[in-house]
C-alpha cells in the first residue's frame, strides 16, 4: 500500500521523471544517411508542445520540454543511403508527447523530428516505452 505523502512524491516528481523510449518512425521522402546521423546523438533537444488534439481534457497551453538524447539506427534497405524507416531511441522529460514530436502536430510541437529531419513527413509506426527513470521505491532507513 502506498501511503498519501509517497504519492504525493510520485506526483512531484514530474519535473525530475524521465522516460526512455523506442519509436519505428517512417519518413516521406526518405532522408539521406548522413542527415540521419547528424542527428543521432545530439542532447537537450528543447521543445515548445502544444496540448495535442487528441488530449482534450489537459489544458491548451504550451509546455516546454527536453528531448534528453536520441540515437537513431536505421533499419536495414536495398538502399543505404536514403533511409524511409528507422528506430529512434530517446529518453525524453516526463509529459513529453513522444507521437507529437514524432510528426509535429500540425506545427503544435516545435521542433519536430520531422522539421529536424527536413522531410515532408514523419510517422510514429510503433512506440515502445523502455523505462521509467525514477529513485522509486524510496529506501526504507534501517
């Protein structure tokens, strides 16, 4: 059982939490190698996110958060210089709409990984959270 002032913890947290993911994203037109690569590794991506559509009981206002680090490996092709799919590992600040800053949302994230990529579109194929960054449980004193 978790007691109120451990979930008063859990719920502050969010200016500390952050999430790993992997996301399959698809772009149109396929994005040259190189510029896939300019991009992996790159850290403190910051971004302005607008409440997307599809989260209509939130308030509509814009929140900034940080795209900690991406890395991204491209999926194998016939073509290895223009890559269409690839997975994007990245550990984002708590809150951060991972699918918007995927394809921007119409323009309500910005930047997006599209507008970072220069390509027309981008899609969130699959998304997969891989961990949860928390000092949780707290450690019970002796």
């Amino acid at each position: 059982m978790i007691c109120r002032d451990s979930t008063k913890i859990l719920k502050d947290s969010a200016s500390t939490k952050s999430k790993s993911y992997v996301a399959l994203v698809k772009v149109k037109p396929p994005v040259p190698l190189n510029v896939l690569l300019e991009l992996s590794g790159k850290t403190n991506i910051m971004l302005d996110q607008r409440t997307p559509t599809r989260v209509p009981r939130r308030a509509d206002m814009v929140r900034q958060k940080v795209i900690e680090w991406i890395n991204i490996k491209p999926l194998p092709n016939e073509n290895d210089k223009m890559i269409e799919f690839f997975n994007a590992e990245l550990r984002t600040s708590a809150g951060t709409y991972v699918k918007e800053f995927v394809h921007g949302d119409n323009g309500r994230t910005t930047p997006s990984l599209g507008t970072l990529l220069g390509c027309e579109s981008a899609k969130c194929v699959q998304l997969d959270v891989l961990a949860v960054h928390l000092d949780w449980p707290l450690k019970l004193s002796e």
